[in-house]
C-alpha cells in the first residue's frame, strides 16, 4: 500500500503534471518537516500535526537566517501536501488553512536595454562553425521568443516547423503553445541545421539543440552561455535566461504589444503574471512623457 507522501508524489506528477524538479522539491520540503518534527517533538506521523508546530519550524527556518522567499516556498509545500490529504480524506482539519505567508522584498526584474541587445547581436554578426551558429541562435531565440530555459532545452526538432515558421513548445505542466519564427531567425535555424548534421554522432536525436558531443544541452551549460554572452555588453548583476525572457516582454510591450498577446507568447495562465513586465514599460513611458512634453522644456 502506498503511503500518503507516494500518493502525493504521483498526484504531482500524473495529475498537476509537476516537472520532475518541482516534484522533488516538494518532497525534499516535507522529508525536512518530518525531520524537524521527529527531533523537536518526537513525532512521526506529520498528518497529525497541528499549526503550533509547523509555526515552529517556521521560526525555527528564521532562526537560521532562511530567507523568506525560501521559508514560503516550503510552507507552500506543506500547503500543497496537506490539501492532497484533505482531498483523499486522510485528514479532516487542514492545519495550514489559516497560515499567511511571510513578508517578502519584490524584486524588480531589470531587463537588458534594447541598446545592449543590439551591441551583442552586432558583436555576434556573423558566427561560424556548429557551436558559434547554435550558441548565437540560443541567444536569439530567447529574444525572438521569449520561451523559458526548460522549454529551449526540450525543443524538439519534430515541433520546428520551417514551411509555416512556427514552433511549438512544451510549457509548465505539460502545455504546449504555438510561437511564431521572425524570417532572419527562420534563416538562422537553417544554418544550424545544416551544421549539426555534420555532427559525427547524435545520440539524443530527437532533440533540436545538442553539444558537439550530440548530447542533450543541460540547464547550466545555458545559463553560462547567456551569462558569457551579455557580460560582453551588460554590467548588470543578473544575466540569465530568465532576464532575457523578461526583456522580450518589456520590448514589446515597450513597442506597443498589447498584453493579452505577450501573455499568450509567455505561455502564462493569467495575465496576473504577465502584468510584472509592464513595471519597466511604464518607466519607459515616463522617460518618454518627460521627453516629449512641452512643459519640460
């Protein structure tokens, strides 16, 4: 017979189709609750716990300097654990019903100027050989498309479509979403593909970027590529995937995309998400306005 965190586990994955990492998370934040309840309570069974001691953990996290976002995180895996076990009927009260979350900071995005995006693409201009050609389509695809890190890595060749310039990918929870090619970077694709079939051996064939080893890209060798690339132009702390993502977003809105459309772009599932990205917009607006306006002259 399963047990409760099994049951949970597989509702995570089959169910809320979680990713792999996601689902791991969760459980890692449940197996340290245990813990902590087995040592400071001498309690086992975390479905017969009550608010008092998961309060106590969190002040326990404070203690050692946790951050808040990563106190709120866990509790949010408690959350979602103690929900499952209401819904399967393990439990009857839900001893995270009344918690809040912890203040946290909201940190501000700051995304790449269209200015830095230019001087890098100008530095890039003309790529030779497989690993330069795919490495500068990496870049540009983040721009051009904004899809997320995960997405990028799982591209797989099947969804490129180059007759239609279209792509499809695989978002958060397994949902897929079409995002139109530019024309320049259609003609990029191309070039990469003619490379990578030199490539001597492919073993993850099914995949559209691959090392010259013909391996599956991995999430760091990304962030490093990205984080490479735009120290050459940015001074910014954060160079990231992430910020790249977010600097398709402010760009077109910045340029008068409406933010429905960036929404479906994004893949997000509301427009609560997206709306983040018009911090920037709106402070391009200002400079624009004190620019423009007669009565700043």
């Amino acid at each position: 017979m399963k047990s409760n965190k099994e049951a949970f586990r597989d509702y995570l994955q089959l169910e809320k189709k979680y990713s792999p990492h996601t689902v791991n998370a969760y459980l890692n934040d449940i197996g340290f609750f245990e813990e902590f309840n087995k040592s400071r309570f001498e309690q086992e069974n975390v479905e017969k716990v009550n608010y008092a001691q998961i309060r106590s953990w969190i002040v326990s996290l404070v203690d050692q300097e946790i951050s808040n976002v990563s106190v709120n995180r866990k509790m949010a895996s408690l959350k979602a654990f103690y929900r499952f076990l209401l819904k399967i009927k393990q439990i009857e009260v839900n001893p995270m019903l009344k918690h809040k979350a912890l203040k946290t900071p909201k940190i501000v995005q700051i995304p790449f100027s269209e200015k830095e995006v230019n001087d890098l693409m100008l530095g890039v201009d003309s790529p030779s050989g497989f690993e330069e050609i795919r490495d500068k389509l990496i870049v540009d695809l983040f721009y051009t498309t904004g899809m997320r890190r995960a997405e990028l890595i799982s591209l797989m060749i099947k969804n490129v479509d180059l007759s239609s310039n279209l792509i499809k990918v695989l978002g958060k929870r397994n949902k897929e979403r079409i995002i139109p090619l530019l024309p320049i970077v259609a003609d990029q694709i191309n070039s990469y593909l003619k490379e990578r079939s030199g490539v001597e051996e492919i073993i993850d064939s099914d995949y559209f970027f691959i090392s010259k080893k013909g391996l599956k890209l991995s999430e760091s060798f990304v962030y490093r590529l990205i984080n490479c690339y735009f120290s050459r132009v940015s001074e910014k702390v954060k160079k990231s995937p992430h910020v790249l993502r977010h600097t398709f977003a402010t760009h077109l809105l910045n340029n008068g995309a409406d933010l429905n459309s960036v929404k479906e772009l994004l893949g997000h599932s509301s427009l609560a998400s997206t709306q983040v990205y018009t911090h920037n917009s709106l402070a391009e607006l200002k400079k624009v306005y004190s620019d423009a306006h007669p009565r700043n002259k």
